[in-house]
C-alpha cells in the first residue's frame, strides 16, 4: 500500500509538471510596471473580514473563486460565505470567479460530469444574486487533464492552476500560474517574487484561503497578509481582479 501511495505521488507530480505543455491559450505580455492580482479559493468569510477589507484599504479589489456548495458551511478553513456576501463584494468592487459546485477534484469526473458540476456552479451562484458575468474559473486542487481544458477554455476567459511564479513574457490562459502564501517556504517566494517585480514587471497573481490567526494548513496569519500587501505596494504595482488584469494586459502588452 505504502508503494502505491508512492507511486500515485510521484505520478501527479510528474503529471503537473508536463500538463502545463499541453492544450495551452497563449496570451503575450510586455508590463512597463508589475501587475498584481489577489485571489480567493472557496471561501471562508475570514477571506473578506481579513482580505476583502485590507484590500479595500488600499483602493485595490480581489478575485474570489468561489464554490456556492460550501455556502454557510463550516470547515477547516472556517465558516463560508453568505449569498449576502456574494453581493456585498460585488457590489464593492470584487470580482466573483468559478469553481466546482461541491469541490470537486474535476479529473475524478468524466468530462461531461465536470462540466455539469460547473455549470451547476455557475447557475447557483446566479441565482445567489451575482449580476456580472462569470467570466474566470479555478481549478479545485489545481487538478487538470488536457480534455477539461479544452472543455473549459470554450465557456472561460482564462482558468487558474497553482503551478507557482509569475508570469512575465506570456501567460497560459488554460492554466495561469498562481503563488500560494500558505507555507512559510511559499510565503518566502512570493515575497521574492514581488520584490523582483519592479526590475523585472510581470503579472503576479497570489492565492489563499482563510486568513486567521490560527490557519488552516492553507490559510495566513493576518500579520503575513499584511506583509505582502506592504510588499505589494512597495513595488509599485498596479492590483486588479483578474478579470480586469486581463484587459489591461491586452491594451498595455
């Protein structure tokens, strides 16, 4: 058992690494000035009452992926969003992204069922009150094969994965790259990451969950959230919802 489970690891990690090479929407960049987006997975409502409002401190707003099944839950990243939620953050600026309804790992599904699974999404958070659009979609787990998104490039914009670092000359729109700031180790790279963004400007986009004293294996502190927001704004960053980062990538590139 121990070997297969060995096994199953090595086999997603090497899948991870050549996935990016295939089925790929290639969009140019050329940045004069680094672009920063800040992301939210699933979410909890520590994702706004730490995240949402610090953003708005700044004048900036995020991008939350959201999943409308964990509505009102509670889980290990805490208690989840309110369909009022869904609205107030619209109506103040953020963006409201896709996800699976329930979670899901999309690559357990057959294809057809993956996209009823996000379809079922998308109508849900409809019928929650979002108004705009939902133009842009996260992978759950960052688990993609070819077919998917292939399947998932004709109903999105663009598809998020956790395949970390910035993107500087060109971005995958199948798949962007996206830098987590769960673990110290992340944490210590996309401080890197940003603090060389003003000598070499691309488009960074960060991700996390619950933002708490006392996170989740995914989650932040506050104190470390805060930090990046310090660091973002020490490198003179233009901060943009995805969807909005896409636009003016396409105008200024």
């Amino acid at each position: 058992m121990m070997i297969n489970d060995i096994n199953k690891r090595l086999a997603k990690r090497v899948s991870r690494q050549i996935r990016p090479m295939f089925n790929r929407r290639m969009l140019p960049i050329s940045l004069d000035k680094p672009l920063v987006s800040f992301t939210f997975d699933d979410f909890p409502l520590s994702a706004i009452t730490n995240g949402a409002r610090i953003l708005e401190n700044e004048g900036w707003r995020g991008t939350y992926y959201t999943s409308a099944g964990l509505a009102e839950t509670n889980n290990h990243h805490g208690k989840h969003f309110s369909a009022q939620d869904l609205r107030d953050l619209e109506a103040r600026g953020h963006e409201i992204a896709g996800h699976t309804h329930s979670h899901a790992d999309l690559t357990r599904l057959s294809v057809n069922q993956a996209m009823t699974e996000v379809q079922t999404n998308y109508d849900a958070l409809k019928n929650m009150g979002v108004k705009s659009e939902i133009e842009n979609f996260a992978y759950p787990y960052g688990e993609v094969n070819g077919r998917l998104k292939k399947a998932l490039s004709e109903k999105f914009t663009s598809m998020r994965g956790i395949q970390d670092g910035a993107h500087y000359d060109r971005a995958d729109l199948n798949e962007l790259k996206s830098q987590a700031i769960d673990t110290q180790p992340n944490f210590d790279k996309a401080m890197r990451i940003i603090n060389g963004l003003s000598k070499r400007p691309g488009w960074l986009i960060l991700f996390m969950h619950d933002i708490t004293e006392s996170p989740s294996e995914w989650g932040c502190t506050p104190g470390k959230f805060l930090k990046i927001v310090q660091a973002v704004k020490t490198c003179g960053a233009h901060v943009l919802p995805v969807s909005e980062a896409l636009t003016y990538i396409e105008k200024n590139s």
